[in-house]
C-alpha cells in the first residue's frame, strides 16, 4: 500500500511485502487498522494474532482521528507523539465507536504509557461528552500536567464491531482552548523502523544506600517488535526482558556489579554499555515523611491512619501504633516505604486522641537502623454529620449478584479492604468480580417524605432503618440487573423501576442509618444513592454534609428484642426472634431442651407445623461476639391441640334441592379425617354401598336408588370419623335432605361468550385484564348457581363449584378464569381455579348434582382464540367471534368471517454479530402486522405498526401479529435476537423466556417485592400495602410466556408458548430478593399453545415430550452451582434407576442475562408416567411428606406398618418389599453417601407411587 504524504519515505514490511509510507512529518500521527476481527471489545483487538505487529495496512491522518463509517470488524490503533505548546495542566478526550482507549506517557517512550481516558460502550462521531451512557463517563481524563515543548508518546486504541464507526481524540490546553480533535501541528507520527536495533538512551552508573531499590533503563528503536535481555556481569538475568531492570533490595552482594543490556529484532542486535552499581552504608535512621490524617486534626471519624517512611522499613505490625496508649489496630497493609494503613476499630466516644509508637518496637531500616518513633494527637468530635460514609470491598471468586456477596465467607466480617467516600458514591471502573457495602448514618435537613435511588452495576440493594439501629433497616429499592453511573431512573428494563423507594418520612435533626450493597461480576461497575428532599431538591449523590461514617460498635452483645413464651395452636407455624447490637461479627446459636440446633445462624427461628409434642420445649438464644456474649430468657412453647372438630363444608347435591336423579352424594370436610366408612352415613335409613376418598376429601357415598320423594341422609350414630388432633376432634353428624324428582328443572342457565387471551380488555378487582367466562340466564325463573360448576377438564366436572348465587331471567354473570379461586358469596369477584386455553380446549358448566352432567359446553374443545377477541353465541344461537366482547351483556353482531395467516419472519431467532434487516410478511392480503419489542404481545392497541425492514442492530425481541377488518388476527410469533454474548455464554444453548413486564415485576408480577424488611434475612411485610409474590404458589401466580432455545452452533432449537412460575421450596422463597437469582417453572400446557414440550432437551434422556420443567438456579450450591445435584442425579441413574435428567443452559429474560441454570425434569406424576409407564395417578411426595400428587395414604400405611411391626420376620419383610422397592432404596442411599449430600435426609427428596394395589413407593434424587 502506498500512501502519498510529504517528507521522508520509509519502507514497511507488511504481511511480507514491501510497502511504502510517506508520513506528513510534524502534521500527522500513524493510524495502522487490523482487519477481519469480529467483536466490539479492546480486548478482541489485543487478543488477535495480527496485533500489534501485522496490521492490515496503515496511514497518516492529518488530524487525531480516524475515518467515519469505514469498515466493520476492524481495529485500529493511532500512535505518534503530541507536543505541549504551553506549561500546565491538560484534559484529553476520546471519542469511538465502539470500544476505545487513550494512553499518553509520561514522557517519549511507550514503556511510560498510562491509560487516561476510554469509551466503555460506544459514542457518536466527535460526542466528546456522551450523555446516553453514563459508562461513558470515563471518555474524559483527569487534569494533566505537561511541559511546554515536551514531546510525549501517545497512543488510542478502537474496536469495531458493526454499525457505525469512528475514533478521534482532542484536549484542553491549559489557558482553556479547545482543539477537537488535535490538530496535525501538534502532533508527529510513530516512526516505523526497519532497522537494526540502535541504542538511543545508554544505562547509567548508579549509586545506592543498602536496602534501597535500584532502577536502569535502556531506550532503543529499531523495526518492531524488539526483545530486551538484559545481563549482570554478563549472565542473563531471569525475566528481566523489558526497557527497565528494577532492583527491589539492594544488597552489598550488588556492590560493583555490572549491568548491560541486549536488545534484537529481525534486521540485528544492539548492546548497551556497563552501567556499575556502587552500594554504600547507611547510618541514617528512617523517619515519617508524612502522617494522614495530619496531626492536630479536628476529625468526625476515626478509622485508619496513613503513614510514608523516608526509606523501606522491616519489622512494623499493627500492634506498633498504639491509641490512646492501646494496640487498637485491626489490621495493616503497606510494604517498602509504605504508604502502611492501619485499620482500628472507631472509637464510639468523641474527645482527643493520642496516638504513639509501641515501646520496643521493631522498626528499622535494611541496616537495622532503628525508628526513634514520635508522637501526636487528634481531636474526636461525633455530635453531627462527619462528611464521609464508610465503604467496604470484598474480592469475590463470581461476582455480579448481591447473593454471590452475601454467599462469599469473608462478608459481612472481612472486608478486603475499607475506605471512605465523601459523598454516597463508589468509584466507577474500579474493578471486577467484587461485593460493595456502603453504610453509615443520613441526616436529614428538613422534615417530610424524602424518595431514594440507587444506582448500580451490576446489582444493587438499599437499606434503610426507621433509626439508627441497623437491626430495624428495611430494603427499600434495588437495582436487579444494572444501570449506568448515576442513571436513577433507568427504563431499560423495567426490573429496574425498583430502584426508586415509596416516599419515607423523615425527621430532621436525627440520623438514620442507611446501607448499599452492589455487586460486579465484569465490565463497567459503579455504585451511587440519591435523594429528593421534601422541598423538591434532588441530591445526587447524596453529598458528605449528610452523611456520617458507620460507628463500629466494641462492644460485647446487647439483646434489643428478647425471648418471650410462645401460645400455638397444632400445626400452626411458630417464628422466634431475638435481635441484638454489638461488635460485629454476631453469632446466633439456637438451644432447644439444652440441645444446640444447627444450620440457624441469624437471630430467626422458624418452627413450622408445630405438633402437640412440641408442646413444652424450651428455647433461648446465644449471642456471641470478640468482646462477650449475652443469653436471651428461655422461651417456653405451648402447643394447644385443635379443638375445632371437622365440619362438612360442601355437599353435592346441596341441602335441599330438588333433582332429577340420586345415586351418589360427595362429600367435603374442612380439614383431613380419618375412619370414613360407607356405613357411615345413612340414606333413608340404609347404609351407602361404597365410598371413595381420603383426606379431607371430597368423599363419594354410592347407594342403591332410592324411590322419587324426599330423601333423608343423615350421619350412623357411632361412625368413627375424626380428625387427626392428638385432641381426636369427633365429626358431628348431622342429617339433611333431597327432593328427587325426576321432571325438576334444573334451569337454563348456558355458556354464553368467553375470552381466553384478554390483554386490554375487563380488568378484575386486583386492576388486572383476565380471562373469563360470560353466563346467560335464558329461562324465565331465576336460577339458583349453588353448586354449579365449570371445568376446563371433562374427566373433573366438579373443577370449580359456585357458591350461593342467584342469577336472574334474562341475567348475565361474568366469572373470571385467572386460576386465582376466589368464590366468596355475595360478590361479583369470581375467579374459577383454572384459565382458559388460546390454543383451545374443552370447556363446560355442570349442573349440582351427583354425578354431574353438562347443562352447557364447547366440546370436544373451542377452536384457537386470539388477543381481546371474544368466542360467543350469537343471535341466531351460532358461536362465532366477536371483535368487540360484551362481558355482562348481550352479544352484539360479528362479521368474523376468516383468519390470519400467521407472521413470517425473514430471519429466525439466534445469535448474531452484524446488524440485519429484518421483513415481516403474511401471506393474507391486506393485512396489516403489528409488532412488539419490550415482551408484550402486539394487539392493534399494543403494538407498532409495521411499514417496513427492522434494522436489527443489537439485541431485540421482536413478538408480531397480522390483524384484518373482519378477521380474526393471526397468533402472535415470537423471535428473539441476541448481539454481543461474551464466548461463555456462547458455550451453552441459549434460553431465551420473553414476557411482558407486568407478568414479572410490580403488584401482578411473579417477580415483584415492595416495602417490608428482611429480619435476618426472611422478608416480613411493614404494612398492608407490601408484597412478596416470589412467595406465592400456584396457578394464580403462573404468566404466561414465550420459551425459545438457540444453539449457538447453528441457531437451531424451538419456541413453545408456557407457563411460568417462580420456584423453589418453602425455606428459600420468603428469602428471595428483587436481585436473587430465581428458580422457575415452566408449564406446557393447552393454555398456552401445544399441551407437551417435544424436543431432545436433555441429551442423556429418552424421553422428549415433557408437560413442565423447572429451570434450577443453584441456590444451594453458589460455589459451583449445579454440579453436585446434577452429578448425583446422574449417578443415581447410571446405578439403573430412574432419576430426574438435566442439562446446563444461559438464561435470558426480555433479552437481559440472568446467568447459568440448569433445566431438569421435575419429579411429579407426568415425569413418573413418562418413566414408568401405567396410569397418570400417581403419589409424589417431598420432604415433609406432603404430597405434590395424590395423598399420603398409602404413604402413611407404609409408614406405621414398618414402625410396628419386626421386620426380621420374613412375612413382614416381603409385605414391606410389596409396597417399597427396596433395590431402589438401597441405590439411593448408596449415592447419597458417596456424593455426601448434606441437606438431605431430613430434607430435599421425593418418592412416588402408582396409586395402584401393586404400586411400590421408589425415593428420586432431588436438590441434592
């Protein structure tokens, strides 16, 4: 290549061939530019096999930047020297697209090279202060100081990846000009050699006290690149290959030695000339150079003292520094000459404080010249703010999530280091893979509500006391994924509206204690709180006047809440709490009956399901830190058996009615019974032939027909039902009737429209658009709903029963199918316990009678629904569709007549690394597309209009619907698009969950926690308007979603529409945070799309038709999530039992990446039917012995048996061997010895039955 300039021509050898450049001398600076690498990041440019020595090509600009929207996947990298045209201070700034750096050298070598300014994400051409990204925030350098007419080495590296491009670098002269970028004047290019090495700048002779460091330096050019070796009295040193050689320690063994050094490239060799090292004796003791704070300082706080010897000293230890004529110091850093810190424990009491060195202390120099030592003081004052918060660090093996720091063994006790901030702010850029707490005392100025942000990356939490005590803080925002510097109200992703709290208020002349944590795994990081004060002012941050530093207590524990008795009833759920103060660490050891209690540890007890046998323990509570101990009272527990005997609560048929026919009634108690028997009740005086049923039922009673008139039941005096209270609460009895007549009516009450996909229409009493169901009453008496019931299921009839409820003629009754079960009587709230299907599914209304019968139906199933479009009868008694639903009204008229095709995307889902364009289409004329990309499902209301190509440039997730007049609109599809992953979260198959926002955080949201405080790390409501929806559990607390996965290796994989649900067991959820990693669950099922997952997820496993799986966090297992519960699971099936199969995937929700999970099998009745074949009733139980299937009969049977009975004997054996596969449990056993599962046993295991004569329980490795 052959650039044209003025001045001399050099030769360049690039790639082999000879090319020639001709730089401008004095009016340029030499850009070389590295083709053909993918990626946006410095280090995909560092990391090249062409960088630095083999570029593509080069030129001289004559300005520092590079040309505008040149290329893609390139590097680049300017480097010349600039020239100071006046003495002071400078400010360089870079601006790129994408990443870049800028490093100037303190004088003309690139061996002095510092980095000073960098553009983290990207930023437009000539953009010098980027207000989009506050990463961006380092694209400006500090102030400078440079020498007029010095000449300094100065270098920018850019990387880009796709899209725009561009690098220019300008500064600030010191009496305020702005040349933007530098001009060419200023500047003089890199020069090129292709020569042999030449020796520029000779070593020098060299003079040195003992012990003290010894520096040579060589400066040669030549054709890079050029190797350095240099020699001691000509032998090679080891490792010393670079311009400078450093002598740590000068010893007298250096004394007239002499140094050289070689320098090669590929054109020859240079070698320098002797430099000789004189060591001579020292008999000057060291002193301090300076002492900070300063002596005689009027100080708010009191942490650490910084002292700088006047040359490297030995022998110093914390102990040597004595306060107020005490070793108070915790701990000391520093080496050489220091700077040493010492780090004490902060004084709680103000006044002045002395400080002095230790007598016989061992401070000396290399010559063991001694420290005289000296003395000085401060002055302690702690009555208001002291200008600074405290902040502690922790280096972290994983970062990123606030449960990476809380997991990490040195938090909360062992920071790796302290400083203190004069302002509520962290320092940005700092580091990676490292936990933040900030903590101190706010002082508020005015009195009223004050609202708080915080800003973080990645995670953040803020904690807030309702005092100064720490034991009374409360989270008050979060930040769950990551902003930018000082964002505080970022709208990237909607997770992120958590990191503004509710207005609190605040009285003013107090203090309050305030605590922020934030964790980093890579990349930009930074920590920052704000306020908005009553009167309107923001302070971002909040400013040192605020502020004090946290005092840390010495001393030994105090109980601010105690141990009192606790009154229970039986199987209720007892929590016991202590809190204390004191020096910190505090342990927490629990005693029950003088026993200790393990795997407690915070100052929280939870007893759950409580049994008339606990009734009497004791309990009390040890807290324990370096300076003592205190023991709470003991605490006794009263256990009170139930005394509320059990009660029919539903009967079916209802007390009263006529029907048309009698052959079996049902019956449901309110709470679990025991000694149910057909004889038991009475139908006319004769015992019921058969009954099925266990628990609290319900209970089927069959019985021969009795004759057409009133029919009495009535409970046999003497049955033997009770319930299980060890106080034996007997059931009542009682009697009631029924008119059979076989011409009753039992009303004309029909399915009259329904909505199965409703996202902007009727919203319930919680503001929430749901599914529902329209009933018309089309007869002319009015209908009593007692006992009706709607099912979505054929096979259960009785899914969901009315209560009291009469509808009238010509009535319309609208109950909404959220799965949230709500049927109080006398309320318009009803909510059946199921949803409906947009896929289509059965659905029907069953008269209350036994066994019941259809009054009204869509069978065998509604066809495919679609979003705010209703399914109804219209008036001539057809069903069709309806784009205007009429919920509590008569159905107006549908000109519904086809269907949309569905959406067809030119490009499919994937990861990608160039922008594209991408074309919906739909076969159907005329139709119009809408589109979504923040995880909403697109509706002519809720959507962009599509008019023509997406220019897709970086992640995105495109969700779109074709919509006609007269029409139904086509199914929503989904693709997401995924840019920039790092090569890790390449490694694996990509699941990608899209939803919208409200399904994830907020009031609705399975994700969403507001308000109340976590005491010892279990989240307890403050007031009636928080909430933690982690906790909850079941259908009502499911959303719907899109489910993709990518195989980074070709793009391949599937999108299925499902269920998602937050997981995990009842220990865990109540501690969930808003940045925890969560467990999911997700369900395949009509409701949604297709009813099965087919696909090969897991590639150990035969089976691919899956109806739910759960998406495993690691919890348990922060260190090396995953492994050990995978690898046990694994075993256990490579012993030949049957065990849950899992895989390993990176996770990402509404495009943000949520880490590594590990999707499983969950053991429950499908994956037993799946495995074993048979029925698809099963018994699963977990730990605790309640059942996730089925019921625990025959569970509790197996039980007791073996408990009374001697299993030496052969008879009970094999009985035992009948019920219980015990291969299985011998294999089981064997795994979890030898894979030393420790939370297991008492916890975390499942087992399963067929619910068959021959059924035999089996144990399943889980969360091991």
């Amino acid at each position: 290549m052959r650039v044209v300039g003025r001045g001399l021509r050099i030769t360049w050898v690039l790639l082999g061939l000879a090319s020639t450049l001709e730089p401008a001398w004095g009016q340029s600076i030499l850009r070389e530019y590295f083709l053909g690498l993918p990626g946006s990041t410095i280090a995909d440019l560092t990391n090249a096999a062409s960088f630095p020595y083999n570029p593509s090509g080069a030129s001289y600009p004559a300005l520092f930047e590079a040309p505008t929207d040149w290329a893609e996947n390139y590097g680049t990298r300017m480097r010349g020297y600039v020239i100071a045209p006046q003495t002071g201070q400078y400010t360089f700034w870079i601006a790129s697209d994408d990443q870049s750096e800028l490093y100037l050298s303190t004088d003309d070598t690139p061996a002095s090279k510092q980095l000073i300014a960098r553009v983290v994400t990207w930023t437009g051409s000539r953009i010098w202060e980027e207000p989009r990204d506050n990463n961006n925030a380092f694209q400006k350098s500090a102030p400078i100081l440079l020498q007029a007419g010095g000449r300094y080495y100065i270098e920018a590296l850019q990387k880009e990846g796709g899209g725009g491009d561009n690098l220019a670098v300008g500064w600030q002269l010191p009496d305020g000009t702005l040349e933007r970028p530098i001009p060419g004047h200023r500047l003089a290019p890199w020069v090129i050699s292709t020569n042999a090495p030449t020796i520029l700048a000779q070593p020098t002779n060299l003079t040195v006290s003992v012990g003290a460091p010894a520096r040579f330096r060589v400066i040669a050019s030549g054709l890079e690149p050029m190797r350095y070796q240099w020699q001691r009295n000509g032998l090679d040193l080891a490792g010393a290959t670079n311009e400078v050689l450093v002598i740590a320690v000068s010893t007298w063994a250096d004394d007239g030695a002499q140094f050289r050094c070689l320098v090669h490239n590929a054109r020859g060799s240079a070698t320098s000339q002797v430099a000789v090292l004189t060591v001579q004796a020292d008999s000057i003791p060291p002193k301090l150079l300076s002492i900070t704070p300063a002596p005689g300082a009027r100080l708010t706080h009191f942490e650490q003292v910084t002292v700088l010897f006047s040359e490297p000293i030995y022998g110093l230890d914390a102990a040597d520094l004595l306060i107020n004529g005490y070793p108070w110091a915790t701990n000391l850093t520093g080496t050489g000459a220091g700077p040493y810190t010492f780090y004490f424990w902060p004084p709680t009491q103000p006044g002045t404080l002395q400080i002095s060195w230790a007598p016989g202390h061992g401070i000396v120099d290399y010559s063991t010249n001694a420290f005289a030592g000296s003395n000085w003081a401060y002055s302690l004052d702690l009555s208001g703010p002291s200008g600074i918060i405290r902040r502690e660090y922790f280096f972290l093996s994983a970062g990123g999530t606030i449960a990476a720091l809380l997991a990490s063994p040195n938090y909360p006790n062992n920071p790796s280091g302290v400083t203190f901030e004069t302002q509520f702010e962290g320092p940005s850029g700092w580091a990676d893979n490292y936990g933040t707490r900030m903590r101190g005392y706010v002082h508020p100025p005015q009195t009223g509500h004050y609202t708080f942000y915080i800003a973080t990356d990645d995670q953040g939490e803020l904690y807030l006391s309702t005092d100064e005590s720490p034991a009374n803080k409360t989270l008050i925002a979060s930040v769950p994924t990551w902003v930018g510097s000082r964002d505080w109200e970022n709208t990237r992703d909607p997770a992120n509206a958590a990191q503004r709290s509710a207005p609190i208020r605040l009285e003013a002349g107090r203090r309050y204690y305030i605590e922020a944590l934030q964790s980093e795994g890579g990349g930009g990081d930074n920590i920052a709180v704000a306020w908005r004060l009553p009167d309107g002012t923001f302070e971002g941050p909040i400013p040192g006047s605020r502020l004090s530093h946290f005092q840390i207590s010495t001393n030994p524990p105090s109980l601010t809440l105690d141990l009192a008795d606790v009154t229970a009833a039986e199987r209720e759920t007892v929590i016991l709490r202590v809190t204390a103060l004191g020096a910190e660490p505090l342990t927490f050891l629990w005693w029950r009956d003088g026993q200790p209690l393990d795997g407690v540890g915070s100052g929280v007890l939870v007893l759950p399901n409580v049994q008339t046998n606990d009734s009497g323990a004791t309990f009390r509570c040890v807290v324990t830190n370096a300076f003592g101990s205190v023991t709470s009272r003991l605490a006794r527990l009263i256990v009170e058996p139930e005394r509320e005997p059990p009660v029919v609560v539903e009967l079916l048929p209802a007390p009263g009615r006529a029907v048309r026919q009698l052959t079996q009634v049902e019956v449901l108690f309110s709470e679990p019974v025991f000694g149910v028997d057909a004889a038991d009740l009475l139908v006319n005086g004769q015992p019921a032939t058969s009954v099925s049923g266990a628990l609290a039922g319900p209970y089927v009673f069959q019985f021969s027909p009795p004759q057409p008139g009133l029919v009495v039941f009535e409970w046999a005096p003497g049955h033997g039902i009770v319930d299980g209270s060890a106080n034996c609460n007997w059931f009542a009895g009682g009697s009631w009737t029924n008119l059979l007549d076989p011409s009753a009516v039992v009303g004309e009450v029909i399915i009259n429209e329904i909505l199965a996909a409703n996202e902007n229409g009727l919203k319930d009493e919680d503001g929430e658009p749901q599914d529902w169901i329209e009933l018309f009453n089309r007869g002319s008496m009015p209908v009593d709903l007692t006992g009706w019931a709607l099912s979505d299921d054929p096979a259960r009839p009785g899914q969901w029963v009315f209560p009291a409820r009469t509808l009238a003629p010509g009535g319309y009754l609208v109950v909404f199918a959220s799965g949230k079960d709500r049927r109080s009587p006398g309320t318009n709230a009803l909510h059946t316990n199921f949803r409906l299907s947009a896929a289509g599914e059965y659905l029907g209304l069953f008269a209350p009678e036994s066994p019941r019968w259809a009054v009204s139906e869509l069978a065998p199933k509604l066809p495919e629904q679609r979003n705010d479009y209703s399914y109804g009868l219209d008036a001539t008694g057809q069903w069709r569709y309806f784009s205007t639903p009429t919920p509590g009204g008569p159905n107006g008229t549908s000109s519904v007549t086809g269907v949309v095709e569905a959406v067809h995307f030119s490009v499919r889902r994937g990861l990608f690394g160039a922008p594209f364009n991408l074309i919906l289409s739909t076969p159907t004329p005329g139709a119009t597309i809408y589109y979504t990309t923040n995880g909403s499902e697109p509706t002519e209301a809720n959507g962009l209009l599509y008019t023509g190509p997406l220019r897709i440039t970086g992640t995105t997730l495109v969700r779109a619907a074709a919509f006609k007049s007269n029409c139904l609109p086509s199914a929503v599809s989904t693709h997401t698009y995924l840019f920039g992953l790092s090569a890790a979260q390449r490694s694996l198959p990509i699941l990608s969950i899209v939803t919208a926002s409200n399904h994830l955080y907020g009031p609705s949201g399975i994700l969403g926690i507001s308000g109340g405080t976590y005491s010892n790390g279990y989240w307890e409501p403050l007031s009636t308007n928080d909430y933690h929806n982690p906790s909850k559990r079941g259908m009502a607390w499911e959303r719907p979603a899109s489910l993709e996965l990518i195989r980074p290796e070709d793009n391949d994989g599937f999108q299925i529409n499902c269920g998602l649900r937050v997981g995990g067991g009842d220990y865990i959820r109540p501690r969930l945070r808003p940045d925890s990693k969560f467990t999911f669950r997700v369900y395949f099922r009509g409701d949604y799309g297709p009813g099965k997952l087919e696909y090969p997820l897991f590639p150990e496993s035969v089976v691919t038709k899956f109806d739910r799986i759960v998406l495993r966090a690691g919890m348990n297992d922060p260190v090396n999530p995953f492994v050990r519960d995978e690898l046990a699971r694994r075993l256990l099936s490579d012993v030949g039992q049957v065990s849950s199969h899992g895989t390993f995937v990176n996770l990402f929700i509404n495009g943000q990446y949520r880490g590594y999970y590990n999707p499983a099998e969950r053991i429950d009745e499908d994956f037993c039917q799946a495995w074993h074949g048979g029925g698809s009733a099963w018994d699963v139980l977990q730990q605790g012995s309640v059942p996730i299937a089925g019921d625990t009969v025959a569970w509790n049977s197996l039980r007791s048996y073996v408990a009374s009975q001697d299993v030496t004997r052969p008879e009970v054996y094999r009985e035992i061997e009948r019920r219980f596969d015990l291969v299985n449990f011998v294999d089981y056993l064997l795994v979890n010895a030898y894979a030393g599962t420790g939370d297991w046993g008492w916890n975390n295991w499942r087992a399963a039955r067929e619910r068959v004569p021959e059924g035999r329980f089996r144990y399943y490795i889980w969360d091991a």
